[in-house]
C-alpha cells in the first residue's frame, strides 16, 4: 500500500468518526493495529487472566461441540490448548473410527469441568452399530493469549483413550476368545475387572492359537503397543475357547478384597504345579501390578534370606539369632520396627526372629562366614528361580531382582529393602517353592498351548524347606507371631509371612503379607498401606479362605 494511499484510508476513518459511526471506525483502526483490540493507550488490549468465567466455559465448550459434531477436526482443535494433538485424534474419530452423527450432550458444569454424553454412529463395511460414552473436560486460561481453552487430554474424546492413541474400526487384530477357568467358568472383564487387561493380553497372544476367527470392531490402538482395547463390536467373530489355570471362585475373593484397599494387588497359586489360581488388582491406573510391579518386598524376604541362612551353616531355625535394638552393619544403624521388645536371651533363635519380624536378628547374621555380597542372589536365583528373566507365564511379568550388593545395601537386601525388586506373584511363588522345597515356574496359560519353557531352578533342601514351612506357621499360630490375627480362623496347614517396607519420600510404609493354607500360596501388596497385616494380610487370608 502507497503512503497515499494509506493517507486516504485513514482520512475516511477520521470522517467516520466524525459522522458518529464510532463503532465502525474502531473496527478499522483494530484491523491497521494487527487485528487486536487496543487500550487506551493506542497499545494492544491486556492478556485476560485467572479462571475462565462461567460465560467463557459455556461459550467455549459449545464451539467445541459444535465443530467436533461436524466433524471439523482443524476447527474444533482450534479451541483447545493443544491444536496439534487434539486434530490428529479428532480426524481419526472420523476417518480412522468411522464415526458419525455426533451429538453431544452437555452435563452440569462444576466450575471449569464439563461433563457430556456423546453418542454417534459406527459404520463399517455394511455393519452399523450405536455408540454411546460419557467423559469430561476442562475449560482453562491459554498461558499467552488469555483465551477460554478446552484443556487438551485424550480422555476429552473417549475416557480410556491415552497419550498418542487412536480410535480406528475395522477388522480385529485377534480373533475373540471365550476365557474359562480351570472348571470351564466363563471369565469375563465385567465380572472380574482386574481381568479386563489381562484378557486382552490372552486375546491378543493366544486368539488365533485358540480356533476363533476375528470380527469387526471399533478399538482403542494404543501408542505403546498394548493390546487393542475393544470398544464395541459391528460383526462378532467367532470365539476360541481358551483354558487358564484360574479359579473363578479364588478370582472372585480376590477382586472383593483388593477393592478394600487402595493401590492393591494379590496373587493365588498351587504350589503343587505353579498354576495361577487369581490375580487382581485395585488401582488407579491399568497397571498390572500384581505380575509386573517393582518394589521393596520388606520383611517377606526374610524367607529367602532364612533359607540363605541355613543353606549355608550360618544358623538353623533353632539356632541362636540375638534380637537387640539396633544393630550396625559397616556403618549404617538397622531398627526394628517400633514397639518391637529386643531380645537377647536364650530363646532368641531364628525361628523367633523370623515369627516376631527381628530386622536385627538377621542383620547380624549376615556377615557370618562364608556369606559373601553375593550369596543372597545366588540363593533368589538358585533356588526360588529370581531375578533370570526367564519367566514364561503367558503374559507380560517381572520375575524379581535380588542384585548382589556391597555396603549398607548388603544388610538392607537381607530385609527386603536396599535394591531388591519383587511383586505378589513372585513372593506367592517364594511361599510355595518355601513350602514345598520344589521351584515350580509360575503360569496362567499352559505351556503346551504355545510351547513355551517354563523357567527351572534347583529348589531347596528338603531339611532347608522344613525349616521354612515350620517357622511360616509359627509365624501364624504362635502367640508371638506377627501374622496370627490376620489367620486366626484359618483352618487346616497354615503359615504366613508380614512386611513393611519403608518408601523413600512416603511417610508410611508400604504393606506386604504372604502365607499360605494346604496347597494354596498367595501375596498380597497395598502401596501405602502400612504394617504387613493392616491392609496385605486381610486380603491374603480372605482369598486363602476362598480356596477351600
């Protein structure tokens, strides 16, 4: 534009003015000022700031649905705090979902949090079917435009939907499977939801192995590579029958009793086989925590480290183990737990310290010749078949750690703290490998079904595995033990195991117990849920219960 040019325009603004148009003419004067409003200043108008209003949240949100019901993927991003990642799931909702005939319906705001019902349409090669889910979002102030946003997550366009994921319809990557327990029970996700994951995992591994052929469904395709998550079905497949080692009636304990405590996860088991008998999970995420977590088992490690012990010379289960206060290992002092009576009598043997939780008593022993740094992780994986990664149970598990230690680290492992890593199903297998003297790999899914091999190890001393059985059950009958008012009307051979271990940054401990009754082991964890039977234990005992 020519300086003249520019001159005249503006002149026509001035005469604007004068005519009394003034709303026009500040519309002309934004637009030669970058299309912002202006201050009194001449500057741009200030950034609005602090929590969207109530009008912001209501206009927002119905631009929002608005375009997205259109299926204007660009548009309806355009009001969100992340354009790039919202018009990538909202064009596969269309495109990739087949997903149509949007409508959505708005909830009662609670400030800034909008609830909705969307239901729509799936449409794929002939087959149809209605789709209807409720979620949520977020309406918020944008950081360098003071704009209302929609709160960008993927769970604004499907609550089970992830970071990176997509929706997409078409024919399943695995056939449908019918699940059924080692009775022929039906196992499904609505009524065992800490199987939901799981089965997808069977689904996904063992569908095509199982004699079913697929159907068309729309799923959630996760970035990680996790098996699709089945949403809803347009043509049903024809299901395989899969055969697990679980019980329906021991799934169904479990599942009560992880919903009675927060961030839980047990696991059941036979001793006599290894076949997995239950497994759940109560957790705020999908995380299978019961066969993969991570964690410091606490005191249950004192089952390896007792088996250590007395495979080695260094004590018997009636042998002295002296129970002080505190004890110092290359200078770093170990407490017991609080309230814990020391003991340095006679009557302070292994069998005692082991029945009573005596961190002392064992950190004393553990510098005894010929223990060595690695004595520990010879025994996890020589005899209970830890810490190889090479266990095959038929889906995704971690099989424990037990690394060899020097310094504090040394005397801590033997506690289960330090750098030892287990879950529930690994001290459910440590109970019955303790039980039985055998190491028999733990599996949900035959072996013969996919040939896989299961892990083996060496297993125990008969003489080794008596001792640790007998100290178990005095450790669940006797009147010192710190596991009888969890068993207490247990009937028939029982045993148990408490634990604490402490969390860096937590200000309680997380809780472990394992036990076991006739030819049944389990474990049980509850992040965060203090000593071994104020919330492990009670789930421990009442799937023991279960089991007949």
């Amino acid at each position: 534009m020519s300086k003249g040019v520019k001159a005249a325009v503006i002149g026509g603004v001035f005469a604007v003015m004068v005519g009394g148009a003034g709303y026009g003419a500040y519309n002309i004067m934004s637009a030669l000022n970058g299309g912002g409003a202006t201050g009194q200043g001449g500057g741009p108008a200030p950034v609005r700031s602090g929590p969207p209003s109530e009008d912001e949240v209501e206009e927002t949100t119905a631009k929002f649905f608005a375009a997205w019901e259109k299926g204007q993927a660009t548009q309806a991003a355009s009001y969100t705090n992340n354009d790039a990642a919202a018009e990538t799931v909202l064009t596969s909702y269309g495109k990739a979902a087949h997903i149509t005939g949007v409508k959505i319906t708005p909830g009662t705001p609670k400030g800034a949090t909008v609830p909705y019902t969307v239901k729509a349409k799936v449409s794929y090669s002939g087959k149809s079917e209605p789709l209807s889910y409720t979620s949520q979002l977020t309406v918020v102030r944008g950081l360098t435009t003071g704009r209302a946003l929609v709160d960008w997550q993927p769970t604004v366009i499907h609550p089970e939907l992830r970071k990176d994921d997509t929706l997409v319809t078409g024919e399943a990557a695995s056939p449908p499977i019918e699940a059924v327990d080692r009775n022929g029970t039906v196992l499904t996700k609505d009524k065992y939801p800490s199987l939901g994951p799981i089965l997808d995992t069977l689904r996904e591994r063992y569908g095509s192995k199982a004699g079913g052929s697929p159907g068309i469904e729309l799923a959630i395709r996760h970035a990680d590579e996790s098996p699709d998550t089945s949403l809803l079905t347009l043509a049903k497949g024809k299901p395989g029958k899969l055969e697990t080692t679980l019980s329906a009636s021991v799934q169904a304990a479990a599942e009560k009793a992880v919903r009675e405590h927060k961030q839980s996860s047990v696991v059941a088991l036979k001793p006599s086989t290894g076949e997995i008998l239950a497994v759940a999970n109560h957790r705020d995420d999908a995380f299978n925590a019961a066969f993969e977590g991570k964690v410091a088992p606490g005191s249950t490690m004192k089952i390896i480290t007792a088996a250590m012990l007395i495979d080695n010379g260094v004590a018997s289960m009636n042998g002295p183990a002296p129970c002080p206060d505190s004890a110092m290992w290359q200078s770093q002092t170990f407490k017991n737990l609080t309230g814990l009576k020391a003991d340095e009598s006679a009557n302070a043997t292994l069998a005692n310290g082991f029945a009573r939780s005596c961190n002392t008593a064992f950190i004393k022993l553990v510098d005894e010749d010929p223990l060595t740094d690695a004595s520990l992780t010879q025994e996890a994986e020589e005899r209970f078949g830890l810490g190889r990664g090479d266990w095959k149970t038929g889906i995704t598990s971690f099989d424990g750690s037990v690394p060899a230690s020097s310094g504090p680290d040394r005397a801590a492992n033997a506690i289960g703290q330090g750098q030892v890593q287990m879950n529930p199903l690994n001290m459910a297998s440590v109970t019955a490998t303790a039980i039985t003297g055998e190491f028999r790999q733990p599996y949900l899914v035959s072996p013969d079904l996919d040939d896989r091999r299961l892990a083996t190890a060496d297993g125990l001393r008969a003489s080794t595995a008596a001792q640790l059985k007998q100290m178990m059950r005095l450790t669940a009958t006797s009147a010192q033990g710190t596991a009888v008012r969890v068993m207490s009307g247990l009937g028939g051979d029982i045993g148990a195991k408490t634990g604490s271990a402490e969390v860096d940054g937590k200000a309680t401990s997380d809780s472990w117990f394992t036990g076991f009754r006739n030819d049944v082991a389990a474990a049980a964890l509850s992040q965060q849920g203090g000593h071994g039977g104020d919330a492990a234990g009670p789930i421990v005992a009442a799937v023991l219960r279960a089991s007949g």
